[in-house]
C-alpha cells in the first residue's frame, strides 16, 4: 500500500472508534457546539424548594451547563432546573426532558445537587442550575463547558474545567480552578487559591493571602493587604494597592506593580515596570528592560541583558548587577553598588547617605555630583579618559593606559565614590539644583 493509503485507512478507523465512543456515551462531546447544529433548541424548567433544617454545605456537580448560585436572607435552598436539548423536533426533546432529572442528595454535613446525565449515551443537551441558599453557607460547585456565578455564600470551592468563574462578596475564602475561560474574584474575606491556564484572572478585595496559578494569559490583582504569590509563566501581571509583601514569577510577559509593598520578582524576559513600592524590592530577570519609580526600601537587582531606569529610590542599599544593557539611576540614596559590562551609565544621585561604588567593564560613566558638599573621589579607567567638569582641585596618574583621578581626599566623615571602568570614558557633571 502506498503511503497516502495507510494515512487515509488510518483516519478511517480512528474515525470510526471515536463515533462508537460517541454513540455508546464513553466520549463526551459538546453536541451543541458543532455536532448538533442542524438541530433545534429546546427549553424546559422546574423548580424545587428544600426546606430546613439544612446541612453547612451545599455540592452542586454537574457538566455542560450554568451553575448561578446566590445568597439571599432566607432559609431554605430554591433552586430552578433548566434543561436545553437540541432535537430534530420537539416530541424527541420531550421524551428527554422527561427523563432527564435533578438529583438532591441530603446528607448530614451536605446537600448535594447532581443530574442524571449519565443515564444517557446521546447527550446533546445542557443543564443549567440557579440556586439560592442562605448568605453564608459553604458552596463546592464542579462543572464544566458552562459559567458558574457565586455571590454572597460562604467559603466556596469551584472546579470548572472549561467555564468562566465569576466568585463575589464572598464570606470567607475560595479556592477556584478552571481553563479557558476568564476567571473574577472580588470581596473575598480570607484567603483566595486560584489555580488557571489559558485565561484572563481579575482579583480585587481580598482581605487574605493570595495564591495564584496560571499560564498563558493575564492576572489583574488590585487590593489587598496579606500577602500574595503569583506563579503565572507566559502571562501578563498587573498588581496594584497590595500593602503585604508579593512574590511573582513569570517568564516572557509584562509586569507592572502600582502602589505595593514589599516584592520580589523572578523572571525570564520579563519587562518590569514598578512605580510605588513600600518596602524592600528584589528583581532576578534577564533579556528585558527594568523601569523603576519611587522605590523606599532596599533595592537588589540580578541577571543580565537588561536595561535599569529608576528615579526616586531610597532604601539602605541599592545593588544593580547587569550586563549589555544601560544602567539609569536618579534621584537616589543609600549604599550603593552597581555591576555592569557593555552598557552605558549615568548616576544622578541625591546627597550622599551611605558609599558608591561602580565597577565596569567596556561601560562609559556619566555622574552628576550631588549639590556642593565634597565627597572623597576614586575613579579610574583603562584605554579612556576622564572628565571633571565640576569645583575642586583633583590628581590624575596615567599609567599603562589606567586613568586614576583622585579628588577630595582629605574629606573623612563623608560616604566614599568609587568609580571603575573600561574602555569607557568617566565624565564628572554639575547636578540639578535641589
């Protein structure tokens, strides 16, 4: 048999198994997505009232539908059984409709809310729930090809394998899982675990510790106060008004942090862009640039091929170690160390309140001394030249094509500038007027 043959033969018979699959129910199939499309839709309710005394919780399991669960002030759980069904006309979905059925299970910690669906091999229809229970009472939902809404229950756990999540004013905590679909989560009142690929997440208000799980998408988180973890390679992170600390990782995606406290960063060409944090920063990223505005807490910067912009940062040490990339820092201060090799520098620093010291190699330098006040001076180059455009006398030495200019020496209770490069000129610039 030639090639093509064997190909076609193949596809015939895995063809063939996969709609024997289909008919005798062992493969489950979304009819209504692209099998059913020739067939009409069909709609069917019913309405059940479980009256107390009722368990905690309520376990609500079902598959190719909507699942709206909501608190109200009452008692008891209503809820409202609709099923679609995609027949060649309306006797055959009545004759379904018929059959199909909720199940209600009450045990003694939880009132389980299921279908019959597998009593069915054909199973193009969906089944769609909409429930009210007491505000507060614990919701555990697993769903999947459908939305679920849960608002104003208690501690809640969703498992939707491809449906949008949608979980507010929540008392208590959620853990959530789904894909492919977006998930939204607000007013939470402890802790909140979602774990999601393939999807946009939205978080805001949650009053405990954060954990996030994703790839492939966009998380949006916007206040909090405990702190929040976010693990979400190939995925875009905003984070915004977090006062407790923050850990990301993520590759090839944006980060952007407005207005956070405490972080640390783990990326791999990840571009940063944070403006307002309060508290200590760590960054470990490479191949993207890093852009920096108000920063009051320690600073601690790692990788390579990355550029540094920053302005406004105050902390009791700043260590930036990069490579290939430019180097930026204004309107800085505390002890300073700054590693860089083929990349350019310019230092605007604020007066001086701890040590700086700049080791480079093939790296200009531009430096802009801080207002008046003298600090002792080290700088030196090889095969270059330094430039001091500023007051004050200063000793220059050349030696084996190492230029070593000295100024200020006799100055002993000020921080110390140590300047050193390669094959890059130093040059020594008036600062702003402060």
């Amino acid at each position: 048999m030639k090639a093509k043959e064997i190909i076609l033969l193949i596809f015939i018979i895995a063809a063939g198994v996969f709609f024997y699959h289909v008919q005798a129910g062992k493969i489950d199939v979304v009819w209504d997505d692209f099998i059913a499309w020739d067939f009409n839709e069909y709609a069917y309710q019913e309405t059940q009232v479980i009256e107390p005394p009722l368990p905690a919780s309520l376990h609500v399991l079902n598959s190719h539908g909507q699942v709206e669960v909501l608190g109200t002030e009452t008692d008891k759980i209503t809820f409202t059984f609709e099923k679609k069904i995609w027949r060649q006309n309306e006797e055959k979905a009545r004759e379904v409709a018929d059959k199909l059925h909720p199940i209600v299970t009450k045990g003694d910690t939880a009132i389980t809310i299921t279908t019959n669906r597998s009593d069915f091999k054909r199973r193009n229809f969906d089944t769609n729930f909409r429930i009210t229970v007491p505000s507060g009472m614990a919701v555990e939902v697993t769903n999947s090809y459908g939305p679920v809404k849960t608002d104003q229950v208690g501690e809640t756990m969703i498992d939707n394998r491809h449906g949008e999540v949608s979980a507010t004013n929540i008392r208590g905590g959620a853990v959530i899982e789904n894909s492919y679909e977006d998930v939204e989560v607000s007013g939470l009142q402890s802790n909140c675990t979602i774990r999601s690929r393939h999807s946009d997440i939205s978080v805001k208000e949650v009053a405990g510790e954060v954990n996030i799980e994703a790839s492939y998408g966009l998380v949006d988180f916007r206040g909090g106060s405990q702190k929040a973890t976010i693990t979400a390679p190939h995925t875009e992170i905003r984070v915004e008004d977090l006062t407790g600390p923050l850990e990301v990782r993520n590759s090839y995606e944006k980060i952007t942090l407005r207005n956070v406290g405490p972080a640390r960063i783990e990326g791999s060409h990840s571009p940063v862009d944070a403006d307002g944090v309060a508290g200590n920063l760590e960054i470990d990223d490479t191949y993207e640039p890093i852009m920096l505005n108000s920063i009051r807490g320690n600073l601690q910067i790692t990788g390579g091929h990355m550029s540094v912009k920053g302005k406004g940062i105050v902390g009791d040490t700043i260590y930036v170690s990069s490579s290939y990339e430019d180097v930026d820092l204004a309107d800085f201060a505390g002890k300073t160390t700054i590693l860089l090799s083929h990349g350019n520098i310019t230092l605007t620093p604020l007066p001086l309140t701890g040590p700086l010291e700049v080791r480079a190699t093939y790296s200009p330098i531009v430096f802009f001394w801080p207002g008046e006040d003298r600090y002792p001076l080290e700088a030196q180059t090889k095969s270059s030249d330094i430039h001091w455009n500023l007051f004050g006398d200063v000793s220059t030495e050349e030696k084996d094509n190492l230029t070593l200019v000295r100024a200020f020496s006799e100055v002993s209770d000020k921080p110390r500038i140590l300047l050193s490069t390669t094959y890059g000129d130093i040059q020594f610039e008036k600062g702003p007027n402060r």
